[in-house]
C-alpha cells in the first residue's frame, strides 16, 4: 500500500505515507476511488509505525489470528490517525463505552468424559465491577460529577495547524474519556476505576460429542467493560486427551485386538473394550490379520443429536514363539495337509505366518 521495502525504516515509512496522503486525500483528489484508497494508506500507516504491530504483520500478514486491534477492521487507530495528522476535516467520532474483554479458557477432558457429556466449575480470573461503588469508580455516598472540560458531552473542539491548513475537529475528551462524567471522590477499594480482578467459579455443561478444538461460548461471563458497557464472554476451549486405547475419527472409534491364530483360523467368540464397557464380537474363521469389525453405535454422541457413531476392531493375529511338542506335531500334520513346506531352513513359525498371510 505504501510501496515501500519490506525492511523500510521509520523515515522511509512515514515520507511514503505523507507523500500518498497529500495525493489520494478527497479534499484535493476528486478520482472516485481516491477516499478508499486514502483510507488504505492510513490503515497501512497505523500497523507499520507500530513496532509490535508490525512485527505481527510481518509474520502473519493480513490474517493474523484475532487481527490487530479491537473491531471489525484487520487495522486498529485509523480514526486517530485521521484526527491526529489531518485534524479530522469535521470528522466527529463520539465516544463508546469499550465492551469487556472476552476470555479463553483451555479445559482438557477424557474421552469418557467427551461420550457422556460433564457439568462441572471453572475458576478464571476476571474483571469485575467493583462491589462497593456498583461499578461508578464514586466514594460511597457520592456519585460521578459532569465533566467540566467537555460540558457533559463526552467530546472537544481542536484547533490544528496541518500540511492543509488550520483545521478544526472534534476529539474524545481527554479528562472523561468521553464518558462526559468524571469521578471527584474516587472510591476506596478501586481506586476511582470501577473495576477489580478477581476469581471467580463458573458453571459449564460440556455437551456429549464434543472434540478438541471446539469451543464453548458463555455469554456474558468474562470481563466488564466501560460503565454501561456490555461484559465480554468466555470461551471454553475443549482439548480431549488421547486415549490408551480408542483412536478418535470424528465420531467414530478405532481399537485393537489379539486373538490367537486358533480362534482366527477356526472363528470364536471373543469381549473385547467398548467406550463405556465391554461388547462380544464373533471372530470369523479364516479372519486375517488387519480385519476391521464394525460394532454400529459404539462410536461418540453426534453433537446435533444425530445418533452415535460406530467403533471399529482390528483384529491382529498372535502367533506363538514357543509350542509344545504335541502343537508342534499337529501343525506339521495341518502342513502335510496342505502340502506346505515347513522346512526348518526356513523356519517353522515363519511358515505360520506366511500361511496366515495368504
């Protein structure tokens, strides 16, 4: 926007922005773009004169997490720029009680926990009106004064000399704030501000379903603002631990299970872990390892109350490093069968697998 290097210093950035400004500003350019333009330079001033703003930019670019500033804008301060290097041309920007800052909080739970669901209370530390003065920031017994400055209004008039001319704008009153009242006895506990930190315990119904990287909005909860400014929220950020023996994928599971190269070859009925207990599966013969056995229902809650999803069981097969005489015997009958070579140049259990792998 500025047309400057990436690693242009103050000077250069500040000559670039005056230099573009004087160009595109609507009182001298009447090109029908030149107004948003004059205010992409502006916007493009405000982060690259700021050293951490433009550090996050420099990192992040326009989609920094969050953006620059309170707001709706990627850029924070445009409005002061204007005022500050221009004089606001009659620009007039009242006042507005600044809303409460909202809070994130990180909860880690189970995955048990996740398929049931968990009512439980968090302790965060927040911002909070101040109990003895309501929230005035006034000695109890007193109460906030009109601003003397301003009148009442919350805004002043300026007189500026610009690379314009002499201009007037209206500003924020720097005594007020612009709240158009000031605090004469300020009260005891809070200083004057109307706002103290404190922890406090908040309830939460984690729904059945939930997965990490979701959140949880509580509206209302998090800190106060301005007087008569609306409290911000928090934001319950869910993280679901890692289970020993689930594997998560979305709402359905994943386990798995040994059986013996008997019960694989000849089929059985086998327990094996569900998330909330045990389920009886039957194995069927000649199962090969890798086999997937679909349990329906046994998955995670659907959040939109959709049903559950379904659990699946990989078999895997056990082969024994050691057999017994009589087993050793009957495996090569099972061989002679089969005509298979189980020739111990190249290993009899090494037969076995292969076979199970065929």
């Amino acid at each position: 926007m500025l047309g400057v290097p990436k690693d242009a210093d103050p000077d250069e950035i500040r000559r670039a922005y005056r230099r573009l400004a004087r160009q595109y500003h609507p009182d001298v350019n009447k090109e029908p773009d030149a107004a948003e333009k004059f205010k992409e330079i502006n916007e493009a001033h405000a982060v690259l004169s700021d050293t951490q703003k433009r550090a996050e930019y420099d990192r992040f670019g326009h989609k920094k997490p969050g953006g620059f500033g309170p707001g709706t804008s990627p850029f924070d301060g445009f409005d002061d720029i204007f005022e500050s290097f221009f004089g606001g041309f009659g620009h007039t920007r009242r006042h507005e009680p600044r809303r409460g800052q909202d809070i994130i909080y990180r909860l880690d739970l189970s995955l048990e926990q996740a398929v049931q669901g968990l009512e439980t209370t968090i302790k965060v530390d927040r911002i909070e009106h101040c109990g003895t003065c309501q929230g005035t920031g006034a000695k109890p017994g007193t109460s906030r004064v009109r601003c003397s400055r301003c009148g009442g209004t919350g805004q002043v008039q300026v007189a500026q000399d610009t690379i314009l001319g002499r201009m007037v704008t209206v500003r924020t009153c720097d005594r007020c704030n612009g709240l158009g009242t000031v605090v004469e006895e300020p009260c005891p506990d809070c200083g004057g501000i109307g706002r103290v930190r404190r922890q406090a315990a908040v309830e939460v119904k984690i729904p059945a379903g939930v997965d990490t990287g979701q959140r949880l909005r509580l509206a209302g909860q998090g800190n106060v603002g301005d007087l008569n400014a609306p409290t911000g929220d928090i934001y319950v950020s869910v993280n679901v631990k890692e289970h020993p023996v689930f594997k998560r994928h979305g709402r359905d599971l994943e386990s798995e299970v040994d059986v013996s190269y008997v019960q694989a070859a000849l089929g059985a009925k086998i327990k094996v872990p569900v998330i909330d207990g045990e389920h009886e599966i039957q194995v069927p013969a000649g199962t090969q390892p890798g086999t997937r056995i679909r349990l329906r229902g046994k998955g995670m809650p659907d959040l939109r109350g959709g049903g559950r999803g379904d659990q699946f069981v990989v078999i895997g097969v056990e082969i024994p490093s050691r057999l017994q005489d009589k087993e050793r015997e009957l495996l090569r009958q099972i061989a002679e069968v089969r005509k298979e070579d189980v020739s111990e140049e190249k290993g009899f259990f090494q037969s076995v697998r292969d076979a199970f792998r065929r």
